[in-house]
DNA sequence: ATGAAAGCGCTAACAC
DNA sequence: GTGTTAGCGCTTTCAT
C-alpha cells in the first residue's frame, strides 16, 4: 500500500511536506499552491491512505473507544453501543468491542488488551460493582478516562455513571395510571434485588406512589430475576391477590410481555380489567397483544453521552477520579399504547 | 507509559534483547536464562504493556477486524457480532464495529477508515448488493478477505457468504406442522419481497411443501416489510379466507408475535384453531402468548464461522475473488414451544 | 548469548 | 516555501 514516502520520492520533495499537505496543515506552515496541488493529485492517483496505525503509534493517540460488556447481544447494550458508536464516528474516533466474561474478577485478559491497545477511554455495561472497580484501578495510574453505562453498581470514585431518570419515569408511568383512576398499583420487577436496577425502580416507584399519596403495597411489589415461567408464577400470585392491583408495572419490557400472558391466563382482560405498563426498551412493545405501553429508556442516549463526555476529557488526559462519581442521568419517554385504560367501575375503590 | 527502551535501559541491554524475551523469541534466538528472568521480573515491576499500536505499525498486521452494519442495534447483527467476537478474541484478535448509513453508495468515509485504519478483514451484514459490491471493488487492490453475513443480495464473486440454512429450516417446520396433520400451511414473511431472506424464505417453504406433496396456495403466502399494524391487517385478512390455512409460518420472530395477535383479534385460539411458527430468534418466543415455536436461526454461529474463516485467509493475504462466493449455511434448529398443536378436527380437509 | 543498525510509516521541531 | 533531522515504540536482520 502506497506510503506518504512513495509520494514524495516520486515527486522528488520530502516527506515532510507532503505529510503537512495531507494533513491539511499547509496553512500554518506555507506550501506553495502548486506543490500542494502536485501531492494532492498524486495522492489521488496513487490511492493513497494514512496509515493511521503508523499515525498513532507515532502521535500514542489511537483515536479508539473500548466498549466492554459482558452481553454485547442484549437489547440495552445494543443500543447503548449503537448511540455510541454514531457519536464517536461523528467526532473521528472508532469503537472496538471487548466481551468479558468473568466480571467479578473481571476479565484480566481483556483489560490487559485494553492498556496494550493504548485505548483513549473506555465505557463499560452490565458489569459487576467489583468489576467496575478493578478496571478503575488499573486505568487509573495511565489516565484512561472511564464511563459506565447503565444499570451498574458503581462504587465511588469511579468516573462518570450515565444512567436513566428513573424518577421521573415513575413519576410519568404514576402519573399515568393515577389519571386512570388506578390506585391499586404493583411493580413487579423481573430483576434482583441485589441489582442497581431494581433498586433504582423501587426507590422510583415509592416516590411517585408517595407524590399521589398511594399506598405502596408490599405483597404487589416483587423483584427477582425471573425467566418467564417465573414471571408467569409471580404475576398470577399477585394478581389473584384480593384486593389485587388494578396496574402493574412491569420492570422490564420482557417480564411486560409475561404479565400481560399471566393475566389473560387468569381470565383477566388488559387493559379492561388490569392496566399493564413496561419499562425498558421502546420497541418491542409494539408487537405485544394488545400493544404494550412502556416507560422508554435511552439507550442510545446513554451510549452517545458515555462517548461526548469521554472525548470531552480526553485532551486533558485527566479523570476527575477524587470526585465522588460523576451521576448523568438521561430522561426516559412515556410512549402510550393501548395496554393501559381507565379502570373498571368494580375496582375503583382502593 | 513504560516503554521497551525503559527496560533496556535500565537493565543495561538492548531493546532488541528485551524485545525478543518479551515475545518469547528467545528460544529462537539464544537469551541466557539469567537475562531473561531479569527482563521478564523488571516489565513486571514496571509495570510494562506492549504498544500495540506500535507493534502494528512496524509488523502492518493490525490484528483488528472491521464489523460493517447498518443497525447494530437490531438482533441479529448483535448476536453475529456476539459470536463474532467471541471467535475473534479467542485467536487474540478485536472486532471494530462500524455503522454505515448510506449503504447502496455506500458510505464512503466508512470505508475510507477501513483502509486507513489497515483492518486484517471485514465481515458485513445489512448490506444491499450494490453496496457490497462497492466494498468488494475497494477491499481486492488491497487484499483484504471479506464476508458477507446473512441475508444480503451478495452479487457473484464477493468473498465468503455464510447464512442460515433455510431450506433444512424448512424442512423441519413443514415436517413438524405436517406431522400435526397441518396441509393448510402459509407463509407471511414480514420482509419485503426484494430483500433475499424473503426469497430464500418462499423458495424453501416451497421445495419443503413439495417434498410432502403439499399444495402453496399464492393466497397464503405474502411478502411486505411490515410494522406490526401492517402484519396485523394481512394476518387478518389470510386467516379470514375460506379456506383459510390452519397453520401459518411466519418469517421473522416479530411477525410471529403480530400473527398471534392477529388471531386472537379474529377469535381465533391459538394453537387450537390456528398453528404458529416463527423464524429467527431463539429467545423471544419463549415471552409470546403462547409461547411461540421457532426456527432459531444460528447468528452467533454465523459470526463465529465469518471469523475463523477470514481469519484462515489471512495469513496468505489473499481471497479467491475470481471464484463465485462461496456460500456457508448454518444449521437452524427447530423450538417447540406451545404455539403449534395437532389441527382441529374441523379442519381436516386439505 | 547479546547488540548494533536499519526499518515500519508517520509526526514534529527547527533550520535554511 | 521546503528540507533536514530526530523521534514514536516496536520488529527484524545481521554482526559479533
């Protein structure tokens, strides 16, 4: 492949020169417009490209992104990587993506690869608190720059956190079915209650019944990690529950999927006679029966404001890292389908 | 960050020395046990990590892989690129994912950076045919392997072309629905009829209901790039028909779940009245109401195989462009779940 | 067994 | 305006 040295031998002018032209820094140190046109010409016949692995090894400026997930097939992290990646390209730089496999020790291999490719900053999905905090250590004495996306239970001092708005999503999905007339609310959640995640939603949850001044009933709110035969279970139990929520709230747009299931199992109509509202990902509710109302998280957004501040403090080659972590949290979107409705006469009272 | 030169000089030898310890050349070329546990000790004191970017740039093997989509966010390019990377990492090689826009031009700058950046191969999915085409012309002068992943209109001679077995796929949902004592089988594939996956589909459906000696009715089998209210509306109107199919295959996951809907809206039961299959993914099914029967269709496998594969042609640096592509088809496998039952007595004349 | 020297392709400081 | 020189950090060939 043609080098910036072929160009110049083959124009009979150095290297240097024609490195400014190509670089375009012709106007600080003055080309003369001929020569600059010879190389640019040249170039174009030649078909030449930088060799931008020659042009990092010599600026230690790889100009790449590190994604590290330890589900790169999952909805979220999809997502999150396809906002990122749009941002990163618009800004010039590159995502390469590590899968880790053991998060708890974290996989030494891939952060090892991640320092050996000079990374310029990493952001990081579903990984472990613990893991989090071992890849901070290690970035931490060659100031790369660290973001983690999502649910993850970041300790202190460990970079940015980007997150959803959790509170303001409850309070949309409250404020919603409170318009209903429901007062019977549930949350069951699909995810343990030993993750971030469902903790953020619960805290969200019981802040938006306590802003109606509903009451949070403990039997109507269940965590776990449920597959969907588990989340088939919960959902009866808790809807053949008397009295039972007139809503549910659905912590992911999967166990959405389940409960709507359940309740027709049991008899029940959605919305008639139970509303049901998902959280999480915007699309797939779409194809449910009926088609399922959801509180939208970013993804992408996430994933494209991980990149934007990442790059914001790469040129200062300097994480904040003292600072307590850094919390961004993005707002979500109430998107209206028709699995919610006004509640039925039978249930109104609560 | 601690160089080669660092160790060298500190211990008094040359990086030449160093450099052959560290790449466990030494047995090559003769390093004194003492020496070597001196170099190997000190990197590990000082905490040394091969530049990657400079050993790429003096070797010109980059060791990195180019992932070309259009919406890495959708399923089935997450799961390539899932298995993809796993191949990859285990041949100690990285997965660059780059999202192109424009994919019948091409995006042009995509590909620039392809070049610039000296990606070992590329592997792609969600392309059109001219834009593969685009990218074989500009990958050959430079020798870089290329594969092409799933459903794209791969034109002849455009490397590696590695998909889903769909005539097996068939096969085995035909079988299993005929085996129901189904004969009124039809086909809504949720994919436009230009697209490839929809061609591949109809043309396996067709060979597979030939082989039991069952009649394609045209009526039955439709094509569209449908949103949910789309495949709603056709399910509704080919399950309306007299005869109307007692079992229906549908061409992607989603469109299954629209199906189901769709049938239910009719007063339909599913399975009892109507029997449905999907095609695509393994996991969403298992959340549908009922639990939806799938071909699953082997991405991640698929990822895997374009990476050992180009990974193979590496080394010679050298694709048989001259030969047509060279197609790879992947097992699907058959999921039974509760969305396919024996067909009602009612139904029984074909 | 070890080292010197040249090379990869690029960038950058400074001289002419 | 353009060229010289040095440097990035590594690999590789050939002396010693």
């Amino acid at each position: 492949m043609v080098s910036i040295t072929d160009i110049a031998a083959r124009l009979g002018v150095s290297r240097t020169t024609v490195s400014l032209v190509l670089n375009n820094r012709s106007d600080q140190l003055r080309i003369s417009d001929a020569t600059r046109s010879r190389i640019l010409s040249t170039a174009g016949e030649m078909g030449y490209r930088v060799n931008a692995l020659a042009r990092a090894a010599s600026t230690g400026n790889s100009r790449v992104l590190g994604f590290l997930t330890t589900a790169p097939d999952e909805g979220p992290s999809a997502r999150i990587l396809t906002g990122a990646i749009d941002e990163a390209t618009r800004q010039g730089f590159f995502v390469k993506v590590l899968r880790i496999h053991n998060d708890s020790a974290l996989d030494d291999d891939a952060l090892e690869r991640c320092l050996e490719m000079r990374l310029g900053a990493l952001f990081c999905v579903y990984l472990s608190g613990s893991g989090v905090q071992v890849l901070r250590d290690a970035l931490e004495p060659h100031s790369v720059p660290l973001a983690v996306v999502d649910d993850v239970d970041t300790p202190q001092n460990c970079g940015l956190h980007i997150l959803s708005d959790y509170e303001s999503g409850m309070d949309a999905a409250v404020d919603h079915l409170f318009a209903l007339g429901h007062r019977r609310i549930g949350l069951l959640m699909g995810l343990s209650e030993q993750e971030l995640g469902a903790r953020q939603r619960r805290h969200a949850f019981e802040r938006a019944m306590a802003l109606h001044q509903l009451t949070v009933v403990p039997d109507w709110v269940r965590a776990g990690d449920w597959g969907p035969n588990e989340t088939d279970a919960v959902a009866r139990e808790v809807l053949s529950l008397s009295p039972a929520p007139t809503a549910i709230i659905a912590g992911t747009d999967f166990t959405g999927l389940a409960v709507i299931r359940a309740a027709r199992g049991l008899g029940l109509r959605v919305p008639d006679d139970v509303s049901i509202l998902g959280f999480g990902d915007a699309r797939i509710g779409d194809w449910a029966d009926p088609p399922m109302a959801v509180v939208a998280q970013p993804f992408a957004a996430m994933g494209q404001m991980a990149v934007r501040h990442l790059l914001e403090r790469l040129p200062q080659k300097e994480m904040p890292w003292s600072d307590p972590a850094r919390e961004i949290r993005l707002p979500t979107e109430l998107i209206l389908r028709a699995s919610t409705a006004r509640v039925s006469q039978t249930n109104t009272q609560p």
